[in-house]
C-alpha cells in the first residue's frame, strides 16, 4: 500500500485572490514518481482533451532535464503549442535544442513519412509523382497503425539511434492524443505486427510492440483535472490498460487545482466563494481518483499565462 506524503509548494501570487500556499500531495514518496519516470525510456502522456496533456509533458521534460537527463520533448500535434512553453518559435519539424539537456521536436507523421520516401527514392521527379499520386494519398491517410508507427519509430530510433555517431536521448516525453487515440499508439504496433510478419514494415511493428511492451522502457502518464468527466475518463483509462495491456499508468497528474484561500478570504467575497466551491469539487474528485492503481500526482492551477513561466514553475511543482 503507498504512503501518503504531502509538501508544500508556494505558487505565485494571485492578483486578487489571496492563496495559501499549496499542499501538494502524492501518494508516492517525494520525488520517487520522477526516479521511477526516469528509469524509462519512453513516457507517453495522455488524458481527456484540454486537461493539461501538453503543459505537463512540457513541466515533466523539463524537470528530468534539470535532474541530469538528456530529454525530448515530443509533439506530435499539428496545432503545435509546446514550443510557446519553451519560449521558442515553431520547430518546423527540427530537432531544437531549448536547454541545458531539453530538446524539442514537433513531428508529424505526414512529414516523416514524406521524408521516408524521398530518402528511399532518391530521384526528384518520381518522388514529386509518387507523393502527388491518390494512391499514396490514400494508402498515407487511410492505412491503420501507420501513423502511430511513424510517431513511435521516431521514438524509438532518438532512444537506440542506429548510428553511433547520433547521441541518444534517456528519455523522450511523448505529448500524445487524448485518451482514445493515446491508447491507439500503445495498440497499434502489436496490431499491426500480428497482420504484417514479414517487409520492413512488419519488422518495424514488431520491434516496436516489444518495445511498448515492456514496462522497463515504456510508461504512461495520465494527466486529468480534479472533475467528474475527467476523473471518469481517467479511471477508465486504468482499466483499459489494465484489460487490454495488462499495465498500469506511471504516474496520474491531477492537473489545474484550485488552490487554498486563507482562513480569513474563503467566504467575504463572490470571487472567494465560486472559488472555494470549485476547490471543493476538485477535492471530492481527488477522493474518487485515490481508487485509480496509481500514484497521484497534484498540480495547481497557477495564475500565469501559456508561456516558459508557466512550465517553469509546473516543473517545480512536480
Ligand atoms: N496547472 C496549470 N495552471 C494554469 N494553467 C494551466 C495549467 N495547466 C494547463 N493550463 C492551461 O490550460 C490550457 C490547456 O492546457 P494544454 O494545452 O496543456 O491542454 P491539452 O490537454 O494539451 O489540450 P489538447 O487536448 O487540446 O491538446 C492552456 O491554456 C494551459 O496554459
Ligand atoms: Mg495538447
């Protein structure tokens, strides 16, 4: 059975609500989340839609590099955000390198692909005819697994580069699709390796579900906020990866919670009310979430705009 353990952190002032400091609680010892996370190789962050999936892979990639770790941060989102956390301009698809161990790439499954076949073809105007052909369309948009394989491979090969020329990372931070499509990523390669034995292909989706498989090298992050729908959501996640992975998540990150007001703020103002109501509710939820078979990890909600402040004072939270 773990053990509660609570800290304190103190957030950054709010213009005008007057916060106590945050307690943050894990039922974890104190950074032994972060030790086991770091063991990994691969950490795939997922979670309902808009709960804080990329700001806490960006927190997270930050705090294992200011612990030692040569880390990338994955996006894998075509709306591209995580580089406004890290103060940079969009990667276009580069390797960017944003700190003292933190790398960032933005990677579309699209453009890997395109770029597979112009390194495979080799001569302009086929690879033109090639990529403007529906067939290519169709076989890119529509085969199942491939875009999952593309992201994951890229994973792969930045953890065990195939050319000893190209420094490995110890861990990359995955900002996966929420839930649904992040569980997709977890299926696809044993999918696809049971239908494709043999081709590249088919090696490559083996390899990978080895990979994915083992919960030496591969975790999952399940970041939510302290809410009904969410915590829902969440505690189904557990169960499908339990049923159809036989794993459990790493670590949950109980994201965006309405912080303490004073003993004497809590009820002399409308503001201080919804506020204290709202941090009720996240409080009941968190009692729903300790059912979850894993670790609990609290962030606050801080009052502080998307940009490198926000990852940075996240990635001390954690
Ligand atoms: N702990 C926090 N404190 C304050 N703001 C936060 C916190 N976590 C996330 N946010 C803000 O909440 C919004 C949504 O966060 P984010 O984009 O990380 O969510 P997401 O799960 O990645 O969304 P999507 O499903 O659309 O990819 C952003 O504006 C972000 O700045
Ligand atoms: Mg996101």
């Amino acid at each position: 059975m773990l053990r509660q353990r609570t800290r304190v952190y103190t957030a950054p002032r709010h213009d005008s609500i007057p916060l106590a400091p945050t307690i943050i609680t894990t039922m974890a010892p104190r950074s032994s989340h972060l030790r086991s996370l770091r063991r990994l190789g691969l950490i795939l962050v997922t979670g309902k839609g808009g709960v804080g999936k990329t700001t806490v892979s960006t927190a997270l990639a930050r705090r294992l590099a200011e612990d030692g770790a040569r880390v990338l941060l994955l996006e894998m989102d075509p709306r591209e955000s995580a580089h406004r956390l890290l103060g940079l301009p969009p990667s276009g698809g580069e390797v960017l390198e944003c700190g003292e161990g933190l790398y960032f790439q933005n990677l579309q499954p699209r453009r890997v692909i395109d770029r597979l076949v112009r390194e495979r073809i080799r001569i302009g105007p086929i690879v033109r005819k090639v990529q403007a052909s529906p067939i290519y369309e169709h076989f890119v948009a529509g085969c199942p697994g491939l875009e999952e394989l593309v992201i994951l491979g890229a994973a792969l090969e930045q953890l065990e580069p195939p050319h000893a020329r190209t420094t490995p990372f110890q861990v990359v931070v995955l900002d996966a699709p929420a839930t649904g499509h992040g569980l997709a990523l977890l299926a696809a390669p044993r999918l696809v390796s049971e239908v494709i034995e043999q081709g590249p292909f088919g090696r490559l989706a083996g390899e990978l579900a080895t990979f994915i498989g083992n919960p030496e090298r591969c975790g999952v992050v399940a970041v939510t906020h302290a809410q009904d729908l969410a915590v829902q959501e969440t505690l189904e996640l557990c169960r499908s990866l339990e049923a159809e992975h036989g794993r459990r998540a790493e670590l949950i990150v109980a994201n965006g919670l309405y912080p303490a007001l004073t003993s004497d703020a809590s009820s002399s103002s409308p503001t201080a009310r919804i506020w204290s109501q709202r941090r009720a509710a996240n409080l009941q939820a968190l009692e729903r979430l300790a059912a979850a078979p894993a670790p609990v990890l609290q962030l606050p909600l801080l009052p502080i705009d998307d940009g490198p402040r926000l990852a940075a004072e996240l990635a001390r939270a954690l």
